[in-house]
C-alpha cells in the first residue's frame, strides 16, 4: 500500500537534498503531499465497490447509480456513502 506513494518520494529525494536553499525544493516537497494523498486513496472507491456488492443485481446497480450521481452532480460523497448504509442496514442492497 505504501510502495506508490514511497516510490516517488524516494525518486525526489536525493535532488531536493542535493540543493537545500532551492526556492523549488519547498515546491517539490509540497507537490508531493498530494500526491502521496491521491495514490493512498485511489483504490478506496473500487474497494468499497467490491465489498458493498453482495447481491447480483441490487450490489452492482446501487454501485453504478452511485457512480453515476457522483460524476454527474457535485454531491459531496458523504451522502452517497450514507444512503448506501442506510439501503444496506435496510436489508434493501
């Protein structure tokens, strides 16, 4: 899980060293926050998908229609984790 994120870190490095008082080195350290960010939480969403689909049809239709509102409004996913808990604790997905 770590190895994404330590590998660019490890990459950028040894410049940012080799030049301390660089104006860019902040840069480069602040760039990689992101980043690092970005690849831990990539696979979430996909890890979330496959547990959450236990059922054939009620599992992948609750996963597309979330994926669907979520690209299509800017609905902050909260909500969309919440109605599929609430659908879930239901016994409806």
């Amino acid at each position: 899980m770590c190895g994404p994120t330590a590998v660019p870190c490890l990459l950028c490095e040894p410049p940012v060293a080799a030049l301390p008082a660089c104006a860019l080195a902040g840069d480069h350290q602040a760039a990689l926050v992101p980043l690092s960010i970005g690849l831990d939480g990539a696979p979430a969403p996909l890890i979330l998908a496959r547990s959450s689909d236990q059922s054939v049809l009620a599992g992948p239709h609750a996963t597309v229609a979330a994926a669907v509102v979520a690209f299509a409004t800017r609905l902050n996913p909260f909500w969309m984790l919440l109605a599929g808990g609430i659908f879930g604790f239901a016994g409806l997905i």
